[in-house]
C-alpha cells in the first residue's frame, strides 16, 4: 500500500512539475512577443496610429489583441485619444497592456458652452487611405448593371466634359442629392477565370439639373479627369476607417496574391495600396494583416541538375482596410525589398 502510494504521488508530482514547466514556457514565449525597448508606459500623442502603438511595444503588431486588457470604467476602450497613457503589465507572469484616461473637467462659462470634439487615433495613416476610398470601389459582375445612369453627351455634343460643363446621362438620377462619375478600370480575374470584382475609378462629381424622360442634365461640379461617353454615374460613397479596426492575424490559415496596384503601377513599396485576390467570402475583415512572401530562386540541383525552387522569403507584411467579397484593398505596413504584382500572402504565424 506504501508503495503504491509513493508512486501515486510521484505521478502527481511529475503531472504538477510538468504543468507548471509548461506555464513558465507558455509565459516566456509571450514575453518575448514583447520588445526590449519598450516602456513601461506611453502616452499618446497626435499623429500616432494603432499600427504605431502596436509597433512601440511589440516585434508583431497583429499581436496587439491577445495583450489588450479593457478597462471597464472607459465606455469604449478600443477607441484610443491623445492624452491617453498605455502601460506595459505583468499579468500573472504574462505581458499586457491597459489603457488609462484622465477625465477633462470643464468649467463652463457664458463665453464656452461646448468642448470640441477629440478625434481617435486612427488605425493606419488616413492621410493615404482617405483619398484612396473616395475614389476606389470593387463592384460585383457587370458594373453597367448596378449603375443609375451612363453618359451619353457633352454639351453642344462634347464628346469629353469637364468642372463646370453640362452633360446628358441616359437612366434614372435622384434630383436632391450629388452624385459620383465612375469609369470602370481593372477587371479582377483568379487563375481558374472566375471573376473577382472590377474596379470602379471615380472621375468627378454632378448634380441633377432637368430631365425629360429617361434623359437627365447634370452639371458638372469637379472632376480629375475628363469625363466621356459611357461613364457610369452611381451614388456616391462616404466610406471611413471603422473604429474596431484593429491589427490582427486572420483566424483561418489563409493564402493568396497580391493581384494589383491600383493605378497600374508594377513595383510597390511601403504605404502603397495594393489589391490582393482574398475577401469576405474567405473570412477576411478590415484590420486583417498579412505576410507577404516572394518566391525563392530557382536554382539547379548540383546532383541532377533539375530546376529547384528555393523556399520562399518574408518580404512584408499588410493590413485590410477594405475587404469585399472575393478582394480586398490592403496597405502595405512593412517592406524589406521591392514587391511585385504575383507575391504571396498568407496568414502571419502565430
């Protein structure tokens, strides 16, 4: 009886040994996610980004969820505002960081009755994706089918108008609001000849005049460039950065390609938007990052000489900004050499 229970013990205590060995590893591993250099406690300031944050305290920026603690007394701790301090924690052996905020006491006087409302921090640079989704969009199958309209004349038969010129559009315009001028760019296509999506290019911005029938004047109130026969008027978007958007790997073991530069251009580099073949269909949202991976050299094998494939290189990573069904539009967050139109990405590693 002894005996078995020394060895029952001994069990026991080789279980507890190897449960704890297995913590103290599992806490290491997640402290090195963490870099050297960062503080204890930072507080932000105008111009920072999500991305950035995320970037100060960690080697991975789409690690940032599994380390964010909410604060339940701030009604909304994922939006974050200047002035507020981030503080790098130990929670029980594990790293996490919180968010702390000084509530503004105002004093209000006959002169001041309102307090200006601050802005959260954005997830990336607005200042590029701003401008980028006002004039970008991906529309499913034949974009003449979803369109209210198309351009059928200038005035006094211009065959190109522009800021300030009349036109005439042949469909159904609404008379109280202004609408958009598209002309369709790209047309996406995956390897197998299924149909991703075409690109839709913004070329101006009108206003509904008169109609007679199906025929409708609008007035041209700007454009970027000339707007010609068979453009598209559609109704105009007023897209913006979501405030959940956070840096995050995808759930799901993803990959795909970057298939387009919007703009034509080849060769990319950092803070370029890019168009990969991955969408809501896959399970991708805004906030998603991914790596980007270049296929390695082909080299001959000094034994048989056959082609051989070198496995393929890390050369970036980038985060979704706007997903659609079957695409999305990304930033390129990082670039460690020239990326190209065919490169790899796939879910970062955990």
């Amino acid at each position: 009886m002894g005996a078995r229970q020394h060895r029952h013990r001994a069990v026991v205590g080789g279980w507890l040994i190897g449960v704890m060995c297995l913590l103290i590893t599992l806490d290491a591993s997640a402290w090195e996610r963490v870099r050297d250099s960062a503080p204890e406690r930072y507080t932000v300031v105008t111009g920072d980004t999500l991305w950035d944050l995320a970037g100060r305290f960690l080697h991975a920026p789409w690690h940032w969820p599994e380390l964010w603690q909410t604060n339940p007394d701030i009604d909304n701790p994922h939006l974050i505002y200047p002035g507020d301090v981030i503080t790098l924690s130990d929670c029980q052996g594990a790293p996490c960081l919180s968010l702390s905020r000084e509530q503004q006491v105002v004093k209000l006087s006959p002169q001041m009755r309102t307090v200006p409302r601050r802005e959260a921090i954005s997830p990336i640079d607005a200042s590029v994706i701003q401008p980028f989704l006002r004039d970008h969009r991906i529309v499913n199958g034949d974009p003449a089918d979803g369109a209210l309209a198309y351009v059928v004349a200038g005035n006094q038969g211009r065959l190109i108008s522009g800021a300030g010129d009349s036109l005439y559009v042949r469909g159904q315009v609404p008379t109280q609001t202004n609408l958009g001028i598209y002309r369709p760019a790209e047309a996406y296509v995956a390897d197998d000849g299924t149909a991703l999506g075409t690109e839709l290019i913004k070329i101006g911005e009108a206003r509904y005049v008169r109609a007679e029938e199906d025929i409708a004047q609008l007035e041209v109130l700007s454009a970027h460039q000339e707007v010609r026969n068979n453009d598209l008027v559609l109704p105009l978007e007023t897209p913006r950065l979501s405030d959940e958007m956070v840096p995050r790997a995808p759930r799901n073991e993803l990959s795909g390609a970057l298939i387009g530069v919007p703009g034509g251009v080849r060769f990319i580099g950092r803070l370029q938007v890019v168009t990969i073949d991955l969408g809501t269909l896959d399970g991708v949202q805004a906030g998603h990052v991914f790596q980007i991976a270049q296929q390695g050299e082909v080299v001959s094998d000094p034994r048989s000489q056959a082609p051989l494939t070198l496995p393929s290189e890390v050369a970036g990573t980038l985060m979704v900004f706007k997903p659609y069904d079957r695409v999305s539009y990304a930033l390129v967050m990082e670039a460690s050499t020239v990326l190209e139109v065919g490169d790899q990405v796939r879910t970062p590693p955990r």
